[in-house]
C-alpha cells in the first residue's frame, strides 16, 4: 500500500452539451507531492477538479483518489479530499468562528472539539481578531484563508486547491504558498490548478499543462522551463547607432543571437544562464555602450503555451461559466 | 477561553496524515445518528440566519394580521351573516393559507441558498444529501409556531371565541405545523428544480393560490358549482382546514384529523425523496 497513488485518473471526459470540457486527461499524482496543473481560463482544469472532488458527474474515463473509485464511491471520497474552489466556499451569513464550527460538525466533530479546532484554525491562518466579525467585512486574502482552513478541519490527506492565489496581492499570495508547502511537510498531498507558471514553478513537485481539455505536457518545472526557453535580457542604448557593435559585444562574450530593433536601439538577448546578464552589461561599458534601460524577462505562460501548442494562451472564458 | 486551548493543545499537535489509515477509516454512507447531527447543525446554522435577517419574517408577521382583520370584515357579513360568526370558519382557513405562504418561502430561500458558493462546500463535505434540505426545514418550524400563534390572536383580538377551548387551540396548531411542515417538502422539491429563485416565486404562487382558494378555507364548500365541490372535497388543503376547524371550535379529535395527517405523510413520502435526488443530482 506504500506506492498507492493519491490521484489516478484515466482518460477523464466531461461534455457540456457539444462542448467538451475535458477530452481525455490521464493524471497520476503521486502520494506526498503538490502536483500543480496549469493551463488558462477555460481550459477545463475546474472542471476535472470537480470532477475529481464528485461535484460534477464523470461522463467518461476511470478515476480513483488512494485506491477508491470515484464515481462508485463518492461518499468515500468526500472524506478523503478538502476542497478549496476558486470562489471561497464559506458562509456569507455567518462569523468566521461559525462557518468553521459548522463544517467541524458536519463532519462529526463533538460540539467541544468542532469549538476546539475553530480556535486553532483562526489562529493559525491568522483570524483570531476577525473570528466573530461578518464575512462581508472580510478581505479576499482573508476569505480564501478561511476557506483554505474549512477545508483542512478532519486533515484530509488530498487536497484540492483551485487556483489558491488568483486576485491575491504578492504578500498575501507568498503567505498562501507558505501555507501549502507546510500542508505537505504534514503528510498532505496537493493537487493545485494555476493560470501563473511563476506559481508552479514556486510550488510544484510536478507540472501538467492542460489546454482545451487536453493534456499537452507533463514534467517537472525546470524540465518544462528548458523546453520553453529560457529568460530574455532586454536592453535600450543610450545612442541607438551603437546597435551594431552591442550586438557584437553579445556574440563575443555569450554566443548568442540577439533580436534587434534598430529603429529604437533596443535588443533582446537570450539568456540560458541568468547570471550572465551581468557580464554583457561589463561588456557593453567596457566597449564604452551606453544602456538607457535594462530587464530581464522570464518566459511567461503564454511563452510556455506558444512553445507546447503553437497558440498563446487565450482566455476561453465561455466554458469557465460552466462549473 | 485559555481551558479551551490547552485543553486541545495535545490532540491537535502537528502530526503526519495517514492516507492508508484515512481510507481504511472512510465509511460509504452516512449513518442515521451522523446524519441527525448533520441536519441539526443546517438547522442551526438557519436560525443563526433568521436571527441575523429579521427581515424575512414579513410575510409571516404580515398576512395573518392583515388578512384575518381584512378578510374577516369584508366577507363576514356576505358568507356567514356576521363577522363572529364567520371567525370560527375564517381563523382555521387563513392558518392554512399563513402555513403555505411560509412554504413558499421555504423553497425560494432553499434555491437562493444553493446559488451561493457554500453550497460547493457542503457537497464536496461527506455528509447525508438530505441534511442541506432538512437542516432550513427544522429551522422553519419556528416560523410555523410563530404564523400560526399569530392568526390565532388576532382573531381572538377581533372577537373569535374558538369552542375548542386552550387544548383544542393547541392540537389545531400543532397540525397546522405538521402540516406546513410535510407540504414544505413539495416547495423544497420544486427548489432543487428550478433554475432562479424567482422561477420558484411564480411556480409556487400558481400552487398555492389554486389549493387556497379552491378549498373550504374562505367559504362553504357547498356553495360551489358541482364540478369545483369535487375539487375541494379532494383538496388537502381542505381536510387540513377541516380538520382545524374540528379541532379549535369542537375540540374533537375527528377523521378529518386523520385524513389530514395521512395526507402529510403521503406527501412527504412522495417529495422528501424527489427532493433528495433532484438535490444530489444537481452537482
């Protein structure tokens, strides 16, 4: 029972109506690790999700969460996995003491631990001072916190997060990755979908890209990053008739073929090693090359996208309707 | 507060989940006693919402003053020769009507309820698929006590003297709650159906008008044309009627009181478990 996957789903379908929102995905998602998919909006990673989680009926494939068939057995699933949806799945109407109260007792918890556990839950994701405040007082990071707390009330050994930081502000998002790499050090395993590579990349054990329904790639980040290409340098020179000699000082010193735009001195240099942006830019005051502006780009999802698929990444937002 | 915490401090310590272990733990199905605990925790969870909206206990506060006072005066002297006269027939009706309204109401909150995105959670939560329909339904019996308590005061304020006496009063409620209970199921089912909250106003008003009205609750069933005596001898809502009536001015415990409380096992029979399903289905 060691090497029991915690996800094995096979050629998973969902129609809605003509529309196919998910057209035979295979995952595995091994015990212990946070397996990020990673596609757009409308890509059907909600959609498997919730397939996943027995809130939408599976029209086709096989999938099984630690062994136990899920369109059999969906009681038995709902015990084993936390769902946390991409619109918290909280009550507006009550506290936040209330909301975790009345999931703890829902789920058989005695009236004195589903107290118990409300306590160390607020505490932990920092809610203790809004425990008895109305939700409609609540920040977003502060309901998604909540949310992320029902969900670990019977410490579930899969959990599911849908799109945990999306329209989180970058301090609130850092916290909530924290948050999920410690659910892991405690023995969870995590399936979580994103629309941001920069998260997977954060959090992520293992990576799936999902477009329209399909399943383009699957690999570690690093490995899917190497695919993509790597990160750009890209520079402006004070005098734009210098293009010319910048772009030899660039040949010389890395041995790649910078992308020029003369009209406006600017060019963008591949960068296999981050690290030797700053050996062109020696170079370049060396030669005596002024620069007025300088970035470095890492590839983007729609990058990531364009590479595996040929198209960028585009919004299909018609089918997110369907949830 | 600080018992609480150190209390809980030991069994709730960091430590490693067990996914063998969980699994070996889950169960297939809920067992009578979760699922007693589940719905009493929906219940309580609706009455932490009414407390919070007072506002929605209008229609229960409204239609038994203003329609026992209104219905009372205007049509007193035309039916029964006599506003007191007509209080023994008229109390017992508008209890019933009082009682459907508060169905009505049951359904479309039961369908505002499930658009909001707590409803994800208590799906994807193990628990009975019936305890987020019967929770609210618990809650509701207040509301019930409360109509009927309400009508029936009135309509002593205005003059009723019921012949049944303090026991007749108290049976003739207990059905009228029994009852609004047991018909909520059809309002419930019709929530689960129904794709807005509005679409279930204007089913259940094309319900409700219809079993009102088309009953012995306002008028004396034989004073209607043959083909619509027929209807309201079969009404439920008239047996209910009825049966009040029975209860508050005689305080006889009659066959209509039977028939009465075979018909509200008959319904929840038929829709408690069309409602389920209809309720699991919609995922």
């Amino acid at each position: 029972m060691a090497d029991l996957s915690a996800v094995r789903a096979e050629s998973l379908v969902k129609n809605f109506g003509d529309f196919r929102a998910v057209d035979g995905i295979d995952l595995h998602v091994r015990q212990g690790e946070i397996f990020g998919v990673l596609g757009p909006n409308g890509a059907g990673k909600t959609t498997m999700l919730r397939m996943l989680a027995t809130l939408l009926p599976i029209d086709g494939g096989h999938a099984e969460i630690f062994g136990v068939d899920v369109r059999r057995e969906p009681h038995r699933i709902r015990q084993l996995v936390g769902v946390t949806g991409q619109y918290a799945s909280v009550d507006e109407d009550l506290t936040a003491r209330e909301n975790l109260w009345l999931f703890a007792r829902l789920q058989g918890l005695t009236g004195t631990r589903a107290k118990a556990i409300a306590v160390e839950l607020l505490e932990r994701f920092g809610l203790q001072e809004a425990a008895d405040r109305p939700l409609s007082q609540f920040s977003g990071g502060m309901r998604r916190r909540l949310d992320l707390a029902s969900s670990l009330i019977t410490r579930p050994p899969l959990i599911f997060l849908d799109e945990p930081t999306t329209g989180l502000d970058p301090r609130t998002r850092g916290q909530m990755w924290d948050t999920i790499r410690e659910l892991v050090t405690d023995g969870s395993t995590i399936l979580l979908t994103t629309q941001y590579l920069d998260e997977a990349d954060q959090l992520a054990d293992r990576v799936a890209v999902i477009d329209r329904g399909r399943k383009v790639a699957e690999d570690t980040p690093d490995a899917l990053k190497t695919q993509v290409g790597d990160s750009t340098l890209q520079l402006s020179l004070a005098d734009g008739s210098d293009i010319a000699l910048a772009a030899d000082v660039v040949r010389r010193l890395l041995g790649e073929e910078p992308v020029l735009t003369p009209e406006s001195g600017r060019m963008n240099i591949p960068l296999p090693d981050p690290n030797r942006a700053a050996d062109v830019l020696i170079g370049l005051r060396e030669a005596g090359l002024g620069i007025s502006s300088v970035s470095v780009a890492k590839p983007t999802l729609d990058e990531v996208f364009l590479a595996l698929t040929g198209h960028g990444a585009v919004d299909e937002p018609q089918m997110e309707a369907a949830r | 507060m600080t018992t609480t915490s150190t209390m809980t401090a030991t069994p709730l310590a960091p430590r490693r989940v067990d996914p063998a272990a969980v699994v070996a733990r889950t169960t297939s199905r809920s067992s009578v006693q979760e699922t007693w605990v589940q719905v009493l925790a929906m219940a309580r969870r609706a009455l932490k919402k009414m407390r919070r909206k007072p506002e929605q206990f209008f229609d229960v506060l409204i239609q038994p003053l203003l329609f026992t006072a209104m219905f009372a005066f205007i049509f007193g002297g035309a039916i029964s020769g006599s506003v007191s006269d007509y209080l023994p027939v008229l109390i017992p009706g508008i209890l019933a009507q009082t009682a459907l309204t508060v169905c009505m109401a049951t359904g479309v909150q039961l369908r505002e309820d499930m658009d909001k995105g707590v409803f994800d959670r208590f799906k994807s939560l193990p628990i009975a698929r019936i305890a987020p329909l019967a929770g609210p339904m618990i809650a509701d019996l207040i509301r019930y006590g409360i109509a009927s308590v309400l009508t029936l005061v009135t309509g002593l304020v205005i003059g009723y003297r019921p012949g049944g006496g303090v026991l007749g009063c108290v049976g003739g409620i207990a059905l009228t709650v029994i009852s609004g209970w047991s018909l909520a199921w059809i309002f419930t089912w019709l929530g689960t159906m129904a794709r807005s909250a509005q679409s279930v106003q204007g089913i259940s008003m094309m319900i409700m008008f219809p079993l009102t009205f088309l009953s012995n609750a306002f008028v004396p069933a034989e004073t209607l044309p043959g083909w619509l005596e027929a209807f309201v001898k079969v009404n439920p809502v008239s047996h209910v009627v009825s049966a009040v009536r029975d209860l508050f001015n005689d305080g006889a415990v009659t066959a209509e009181v039977g028939w009465a409380l075979v018909g509200c096992v008959v319904v929840v029979v038929i829709f408690a478990p069309l409602a389920v399903r209809s309720y699991s289905r919609k995922m």
